[in-house]
C-alpha cells in the first residue's frame, strides 16, 4: 500500500510535466528537405524546416530541386503536403501528404509544402 501511493503520484507528476513541456513547445513539425530519397546514398539535405502552429494553413515555399520530406517530428492530427506547384496547387491533383514520422518520397520535385492541425 505504502509503495502503490507514491508510484501514483509519480506517475501523475510525470503526465502533469509532459503535457505542460508539450503545451510550451509551439513547433508542431520538424522535417529535413533532401535532394533525394531520405538518406540515400549520395543524397543532401536542404536544410531543416520547423514550423510552428502559427504556420498552418501556409502555402510556404521549399529549397529548390526538394524531392523527399524526411518528417522527424509531427503533432497528432497534423498533415504536410508537399506540392510540385509553388503556389500549393497541383491539380487535378491534390499534393502528397504525410500524417507521421518517416519519409515522404514518390519520385516527384516538391517546390512548395502546407502543414494543417487539427
């Protein structure tokens, strides 16, 4: 009984902390632009993108010759799509997206991205 009550409320404090670091931390992505597939032998990256939510529903624009988004870090119920369009608009078709960690490659040349909450 003694050892069950401060377990408890260790694990109500760890909870407690988590969430107030996640509400303090606005960036609610973090992805690498490549120049090829992720990690690819003798691929580059374009640098690092970190949005904030202030950011969503942006058109933003991307390095040139961005084939691949290598998503590290995402909110739940966030999106990006990348578009081959500058403008954010590649239709008929509607950009290509990305819900998770992990990369983002389908053989196109992205020059533009949106990140939606939400």
């Amino acid at each position: 009984m003694l050892f069950t009550v401060p377990v408890s409320f260790l694990t109500l404090a760890v909870g407690v902390t988590s969430a107030a670091i996640k509400a303090e931390n606005p960036n609610a992505a973090q992805f690498q632009m490549w120049n090829w597939d992720c990690g690819a032998q003798d691929a580059h990256t374009w640098g690092t993108v970190i949005p904030t939510r202030e950011h969503t529903n942006l058109c933003l624009p991307l390095a040139e010759d961005t084939r691949a988004l290598d998503v590290q870090v995402i909110d739940e119920g966030c999106r990006i799509t990348a578009y081959m369009d500058p403008l954010c608009d590649d239709y008929p078709e509607n950009g290509s997206y990305i819900e998770k960690t992990g990369c983002l490659w389908t053989h196109r040349t992205y020059k533009s991205y949106k990140l939606t909450c939400q």
